[in-house]
C-alpha cells in the first residue's frame, strides 16, 4: 500500500440520497411573495420564473425567453399575459404566445415560439408548482392544516443539504438535546418514550408515547404547568414535514414545513407555525421569534457540514440506528417514488411498516 493509500481516508461510494420527484406539487413561494412582479425561482434545478396575472392566475415558466434567451423573469405582467423585456413578447400561464409587437404576417410556424410551463396553483398561502410539465397532475396540492382561531406564523429559509436530509433533520428527535441543547430539550434529563414509526403508500410517521412535557426553556415557556404530551412527527410524499404537540388541554402546536428541492444539495423549507396556548399569540410570538431563528440557524448550519463533508469524501455512507426513525423510511418512499415504483394504498389501510422502539429524549 502506498503512503498515499495509508493516509487517504477510504473512499465512499459515490452515492447520495438525492431523490428526484418531479411528478408533485411543490411550494416555491409564500403567496404574499408574488405581486405585480415577476419572480425568478429554481426548482429541481430549473431556473422558473412566476407571476400572477392581473385576474390573480399564478404561472410559472422556463425562465428564458424562446426568443432571444433573455430571462423572462426580466419582464413584467400585463393583462393576462408575461411580456419579455426585450422584445415584448407575451406569454399567458401556459406557455402560449399571444403576441409579437410588429409582427404582421403569420406565415411560420408558431409551435417554438411558446415558452415552457409547468402547472401553477395558489393553495393555502403558497404557490406550488407541479414540477413535471409531461405528466398532468395527478391532484390538488398538499392541504396545510386549517386551524381557526390559532396564533400563524409563516417563515421561509434555504438549507444547504438534500430534501431528504432537510426532511430528516425537521423531524428528528435526538438530535435536539444535543445541537439545540437547552432550547427544547436537555441531553442530562431524559426521559425513556416509547416510539411507534409507521410507513404508509405515501406518508410516514412516528408517534411519541408516555413523553413528558420538554425540559428545555421552551417547554417552559409553552406549559409552565407540565401536562400529557402527545407528539406526532410526520412525513408526507414528497416534501412535507410536520410535528405536531399537544400538550394538556390547553397548549396545541403544529409545524408544517414544505421541503422544495431548489438543487440536489439545496432545499427551501416554506414553514407555518400555528400554535395556540393559554398566552395570547401576540405576547408570545415575539418571544419563540428568536428560539425559531436560533433552530433554524443551528440546523442550517450541521446540513451545510454534512453536505461539505459528503462532497468532500465524495459520496455518503450512513450507518443508521434504530434511533433513525423516519430518515430511511423516508428515503424508501422517495427512492420508490423517484424510480416510478407503483405503491398501492394497503386494502385495510394498515401500515406497510410498524415497529415500537424505547428511547431516551
Ligand atoms: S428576447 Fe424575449 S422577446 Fe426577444
Ligand atoms: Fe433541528
């Protein structure tokens, strides 16, 4: 063996869990986010660009013009139409040009001069994009919960890692008393749970049984009077993550977070916060604000390492515990989705996968 084979870490196989799913629906924007102005956004590494027409239609389109490739996002919306800032071509939501300033004769074809589309809708606050523009889709969007009456908070950052990696590090757990160690939970005070994970067709989900009210600042914040926990992590096909707790009678929160593929290595998580506890919402949003930043801030940080480090030894190679609850069934789901593996919902809508596992959080 050569020294340089002795000092060279061995090489993983060039593998990474990136999963591409194009047949879905994915968050690219909040809808407040798109007014008179078109916007460039990516998404599974497409360059797109959205806009709204003046009747309200979201559209998104392959950001270049078929003209002369300038961006389209370099336009601006009139009528129902995109015009192209350089030329004045117009677009409508579907790609089809509906004008040529000047042009007086149609004797050539028309069929390159469309831009490409992909199917935009606006759904509870967010536009989502469908993001295969060959098959149709296959439903409405992903519906956040509806929840009257709740303090919302909506925010939206960009994580350096995969959407599968971006999916696990939303709902896992035992990462928490250690990377944000204190604000949720404590790494010295734990206590034994049991957890139920389950995979269903198209979503899968942990629930956390006999868990005491989190020993962290904002467990404290949230029920200073303790109280039954119920805690439910879920996943849902492709992007979704969403933790729910309940905690005694008065204390309810949920966070639901779409997880956008912008690249392979880059994710935009579009989350909504809805909580409602025995402290008015106004009072208490100001004070999570900074704890939200601050978890935000820590994840963002460990997936960026994680994804440095996976291109660095050129591929990944995990080596999972029963402690990973959700990551691998939630890689099966994508990497069955990714490969068109047709997964019927089970007959009696039992789970395709259950287990009970004992741990300390
Ligand atoms: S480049 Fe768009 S109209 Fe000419
Ligand atoms: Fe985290």
């Amino acid at each position: 063996m050569s020294l340089e084979e002795r000092l060279v870490p061995p090489q993983t196989k060039a593998h990474a869990s990136v999963a591409r799913v194009p047949e879905a629906w994915y968050v690219v924007a909040e809808a407040k986010a798109l007014g008179k102005k078109p916007i460039p956004v990516t998404l599974l590494g497409v360059p797109m660009v959205l806009f709204r027409t003046h009747s309200g239609r979201p559209g998104a389109l392959l950001d270049r013009c078929p003209h002369r490739n300038v961006p389209l996002s370099a336009g601006r919306v009139e009528g129902e139409h995109l015009v192209c800032g350089y030329h004045g071509w117009e677009f409508d939501p579907d790609g089809q040009c509906r004008g040529i300033p000047g042009l007086v004769s149609t004797a050539e074809s028309e069929r390159g001069r469309r831009a490409i589309a992909w199917p935009a809708v606006e759904s509870d606050g967010w536009i989502w994009v469908w993001a295969s523009n060959d098959v149709p889709p296959s439903g409405p969007p992903f519906r956040f919960p509806e929840l009257p009456g709740y303090a919302e908070a909506r925010r939206t950052v960009l994580a350096p890692g995969t959407m599968h990696a971006t999916l696990e590090n939303a709902l896992d757990v035992p990462h928490t008393a250690f990377l944000h160690g204190g604000l949720f939970r404590t790494a010295k005070k734990r206590n034994q749970v049991t957890a139920v994970v389950r995979r269903y067709h198209d979503r899968a989900e942990c629930e956390y049984l006999g868990e005491p009210r989190p020993s962290g600042l904002i467990g404290r914040l949230l029920s200073p009077s303790g109280g039954i926990v119920e805690h439910w992590d879920r996943f849902f096909m492709p992007s979704i993550a969403q933790v729910e707790y309940k905690i005694g009678t008065e204390t309810h929160f949920v966070v639901t977070s779409a997880c956008t593929p912008v690249s392979d290595f880059e994710t935009r998580l579009f989350a909504l916060v809805q909580f409602r506890t025995r402290m008015p919402g106004v009072l208490l949003k100001p004070l999570l604000e900074p704890f939200a930043r601050t978890i935000f801030a820590q994840d963002q940080k460990m997936l960026g390492l994680q994804t440095e480090t996976i291109r660095r030894f050129g591929g990944e190679q995990f080596e999972s515990t029963e402690l990973d609850l959700l990551g691998p069934q939630i890689w099966r789901l994508l990497r069955d989705a990714e490969r068109r593996t047709v997964v019927e919902p089970s007959a009696d809508g039992a789970p395709f996968y259950e287990k009970q596992i004992e741990l300390l959080a």
